[in-house]
C-alpha cells in the first residue's frame, strides 16, 4: 500500500511548471489582470468556410438521423449512426489533414461538441471520450512522426479510441496504480485491469497507463484491441447515458511493441494530466450548449402553461428560475469560449479549464432541477410516455439523467477542487515550502527564514492598498481579488502543514476564486456583445456577489469540525440507532463492498 507521501510525491513529479501568465494564477496572489481576458478574445476558425459547411452537414444529420429516445431505450447507438459519423470523418476532428482529418481548432472542435450536445449526451461522450482524453489527443502532442502517420491515419478512417487510467482500487490516487508492465529485450508485458473505461468495449486502439515495477514510475503506452491477452470484461450501465459504451478490461500478459510507448518512460501521469486540462475544455462546452437548450424548453414552457389565470412566467418563483437560468447560461458560455479561446492562442490553461469544468457541472446541474421542477410532473415523465398520451416529448427527465455524471466526469467536483487549491497556493510553497519539508534539516529552514520575511514583507502589504470604493461588479472583483488572497496567507499561518487537511476552507477559496472569474469572464464577454449581454452580466454578477459574500463568512465561520466529528462517529458504528427501522443491506452485499479486485473481476465475468 503506498502512503500518502508516496501520492504526493507521485502528483508534485508530474505536474507543469508555470511557464506562462494565468490569469486566475494570478488572481490567487492577488492580482487582478484584467487585460488577461479583456477584450474578450476571438475563437479561432470559427467563421472558416469548410467548418461552416461541415458545421451545416452535420446538423442536418442530427435533425434527420439521430433518435435519442431510440438510442436511451435500446442502450446502443445504432450501427448505421456509428457508420454516418466515420462517413463525415467525426472521429478525427482535430486531426490534421495531412493524416486525413479536418484539422479543426480546438474552438471549431467545441462548436460541433455543442450542437452535439443539444441532440443526444450519449453521442457527446462518445464523441469526446475518444477525441478530447482518447488517442488523438495525446498522440498529437507526444507522439512521434510514426506514431502519428500509423494511427491518426487509421483514426481518420473510422477507427474509434478510448483512454485507460481508472482502475477498481484506483480513483485519483495515480500511486496504486496497479496495472503494470515489465519490459523484455524487444517489447513489453502488460498485465492488469482498467474500469470505466469509456468507448473501450467498441475501441480499436486505447491508450493504457501502467506502472514499472522496478521503479513505480508510470507510463502511457498505445494498445491495439485485437492484440492476443486484451479483453473486454463488462460492459458498465448507468442512471443516464444509457448508450454509454464503457466498461471494464482486463490484459493478460499483452506483448506491446516498443515502439508504442507514447512521449517518454516515466511520462505517463503528466501526460494524462496535460491530456485531461485539455479534456476539459469540452464538458464546459457540452454543458452551456445544453442549458441553452434548457433555456429554449423554459421559455416556451412558463410562455405557455397558466397557473392561477395567467402564464408561470408572471408568477415571480417562476420568473426568478427563469432569469436565473438565462445569466448563468450566459456566463457558462462566456467561461467555455474564454478557456477555448485562450488554449487556441496557446496559453497555459490549466487553472481556467479546470475552473470552466468545475462551474459549468455544478451550475449546470441546478439548472437542470430547476427545469425539471418549472415542469412540473410532465419533467419527471419520460418522453415516450409524453408522446403516447398525446403531448410534446420534451425529454427532461434524461436530460436530468443524463446530466448528472458531468460532475463526476475528467475529475469529480472534489478532486477539482483540490487540483485547483494546490496551483492556489503554488507561489507560497515556491517560497516557503521548505519550511513544510519533513525531509529539510532545522538548519536549512533557519538559512531560507531571510529570504522568505523579505518576500511576504513586501508583497502583503500590497494586498491591503486599494481604492476601497466603488460599486460597480469590476471594483467588487478587484477589492475581493486582494481579499482572497490575504485569507489564502492567513488560512496557512493557521493552519500551518495542516492546511492540506482542511478541504473545506481550501474548497471555500476556489470557491471564492471560481466566482471571481466567472464575473471577470462574464463582464468581458458583455462588453464585446453589447446590448442585452450586459442585463445578463449584471444579474449573473449580482447573484455571484452574494455567493462570494457567503463563502468569505464562512472560511473562518462554518460547522467544519463538528460536522468532521460526527461522521468520525458514523464510522465507528456510534450512531447505529440512526437506522433502525430499515431493510439492512444482505450480508453478501456489505461483503461485496470490501471485495478485492481479483475478486470482482471474476463476477464481473460471470454475470
């Protein structure tokens, strides 16, 4: 079992040093830099002839082809989908032509993801899975020539990828990873298992991450599906996307060649890291587009049904759902294509995708129980149930089912959270990490003392000068910029080496940070479009300047202990009078929750 040292250590070795500006990096020191993000800047290829036209084709083919209430009940895409899909070369988007693709930037790749995501979610996801985190991607960044000639060729063809990291014991701990591989004197030998792996039971070709035995570092390597030992163990089914083609895979001694190793021995983590920040940029895509289908169905809904002698919307709870649906929708739009944008102009967006994707699930998963409940029962019914009885099919209730894996989707709301707090405060442990190194001797820390005082002693001081008036949205962001940041340096003087420990207020910080840059976001976008974009911006910052109010009290405020100590209690069986009066789980299945991962393979198998 590798400690918890071992998993910090496996993390620190494979993140990116900053090598360029971020604007949110720069936010958490305080620093609002607003010339970052303003003007508002352009998405690349957007207005290019050939995507246009592409663009035209494919959404007549989603019109005219595609049966989502079909594909949700049958829990397949059809063949002849599949089949139209390789025709217009939707598998290879983003390759370049010279290997037989489109060649479409990143902002092209989101506009297809978005129409996409207005028709069918299960088509999105596979759409995404195989060429925002599978193949193409990593292989367009690291791979060599070969590499690229061998199998983006073969992907432009119709060949279709996935990405395999997740294992049974493996979440976002990289350091169990248990999948290995050893290497002979011509190729490698892997060995192990993959879960959730999304498009693997339909892949041709996945990218595997595995571990070296002699040295625990870990490497991406290409794997063909058809290769003698690789197999699909289980197909996974799901609350929503029905049609989700995931699953779980076993490798049993597979001979992969040396040439298949993707980048460098010992890369792989940073690779799927690098992959996953630009992953992200397609769920925050994919998530707007679909509220502003929310919005479409909301508008003509609360137009329509009459409550009392009048339409829902003249009813103010309605009315405030409503307008609280359109700002957010907006500001989601205006962080996706911000994020898109910036990675276009080759920026370092780690920060922002993350940001992007954290915001977009969270906000897009109220919106969509806001829907569902201006709906009424007619949300919660199901669209073939709606058109049997005669009244539009309106398929609220898989949107909401199909929503709701966005925030568990490229790294859970938690797992973002952390992942942001650690580049928060990337700065502080540059300067002053030393003093948190169990492995740096007294002497060394006393020696560092001088140069970390002159470091904090002229840069706090800046955090309390500001012009502390002011009531425009712009003026709040910029005094709450420098208060965060003085609440990040006082959170580690409390807390001291705890401060990794304390999730909760580190979530509060992004929190606070997150809010911050979607109004910043917001603000920009609105200038650029002009007339009713700043009505949107106003409400949208209006109702993030609460949220932010709220997330400052409760830093230093909260019921974090308490709440922390009850559940040390819940564990420990102390509360057990808490339930009785239930059905109590079989004793098979409370032994199946400790199953090991040998053993669930195995059922897996069998059922």
């Amino acid at each position: 079992m590798k400690t918890f040292e071992k998993s910090l250590q496996v993390a620190e070795s494979s993140r990116d040093e900053w090598e360029k500006t971020s604007f949110l990096k720069e936010m958490f020191m305080g620093n609002f830099s607003y010339d970052l993000i303003h003007p508002f800047p352009e998405q690349k290829g957007l207005k290019d002839e050939y995507f246009l036209d592409f663009l035209a084709r494919y959404k007549q083919f989603l019109q005219d082809e595609v049966d989502s209430d079909l594909i949700d009940r049958e829990e397949k895409i059809p063949k002849h989908i599949i089949d139209h899909l390789k025709e217009m070369k939707c598998f290879a988007l983003k390759i370049g032509k010279e290997y037989g693709g489109h060649g479409f930037t990143q902002s092209e790749y989101n506009e297809i993801l978005k129409l996409t995501a207005t028709k069918d979610a299960n088509l999105v996801a596979l759409l995404s899975a195989h060429q925002s985190i599978g193949v193409p991607q990593p292989l367009i960044m690291f791979g060599n020539e070969e590499q690229k000639k061998k199998y983006l060729t073969r992907i432009a063809q119709g060949e279709i990828s996935a990405f395999a990291l997740t294992e049974p014991d493996v979440g976002s701990d990289p350091a169990n990873l248990e999948t290995t591989v050893t290497t002979e004197s011509d190729h490698y030998v892997l060995n192990g298992h993959k879960l959730w792996c999304t498009n693997g039971t339909i892949a041709d070709v996945i990218i595997v991450m595995a571990r070296h035995p002699e040295d625990d570092l870990i490497s991406a390597f290409i794997v063909e599906m058809k290769w003698e030992g690789v197999k699909v163990e289980h197909r996974c089914h799901f609350m929503g996307l029905k049609a989700l083609e995931n699953g779980v895979l076993s490798f049993e001694n597979v001979k992969i060649p040396k040439e298949n190793l993707l980048w460098e021995r010992g890369k792989g983590l940073k690779l799927a890291l690098i992959t996953l920040n630009t992953g992200r940029l397609s769920l925050p895509a994919a998530v707007s587009a679909s509220s502003k289908k929310m919005l479409e169905i909301a508008r003509l809904w609360c137009r329509e049904r009459e409550q009392w002698g009048k339409p829902i919307y003249k009813h103010e709870a309605i009315a405030q759902k409503v307008a609280d649906l359109a700002s957010s929708t907006f500001a989601m739009g205006a962080i996706s294509d911000l994020a898109t944008a910036l990675y276009d102009n080759h920026h370092d967006i780690r920060l922002e995708a993350a940001v992007s994707k954290l915001f977009c699930s969270e906000t897009g998963w109220r919106n969509v129980d806001d829907l569902l409940q201006m709906r009424g029962g007619r949300g919660y019914e199901t669209a073939d149930s709606l058109r049997a009885r005669g009244e539009a099919d309106i398929p609220v209730e898989r949107m909401m089912r199909d929503f709701r894996i966005n925030r568990i989707f490229e790294g859970t709301t938690e797992i973002m959270h952390l992942f942001i707090a650690r580049e928060a405060v990337d700065t502080h442990l540059k300067v002053s990490g030393i003093l948190l190194d169990k492995k740096k001797r007294m002497i060394e820390k006393i020696v560092a003392l001088p140069k970390i005082f002159m470091f904090y002693a002229l840069w706090y001081p800046k955090l309390w000068f500001f012009w502390p008036f002011g009531t425009s949205h712009l003026s709040f962001i910029k005094r709450s910029t420098k208060k965060l940041a003085r609440q990040i340096f006082h959170g580690m003087l409390y807390h001291g080496p705890g401060l990794q420990n304390r999730q909760m207020f580190l979530f509060r910080v992004v929190d606070i940070a997150t809010e911050l840059y979607v109004m910043a976001a917001t603000l920009s976008k609105a200038e650029k479009l002009g007339g009713d974009a700043h009505e949107l911006a106003d409400v949208f910052c209006k109702n993030s300047r609460r949220r932010i109010d709220n997330f400052f009290s409760e830093l230093w405020n909260n019921s974090d202990k308490a709440k922390y100590n009850l559940a040390q209690k819940i564990e420990h069986d102390q509360l057990l009078w808490l339930e009785d009066g239930i059905i109590e789980m079989s004793a098979k299945q409370q032994k199946d929750i400790k199953i090991n991962k040998e053993e669930m393979i195995i059922n897996q198998g069998q059922h």
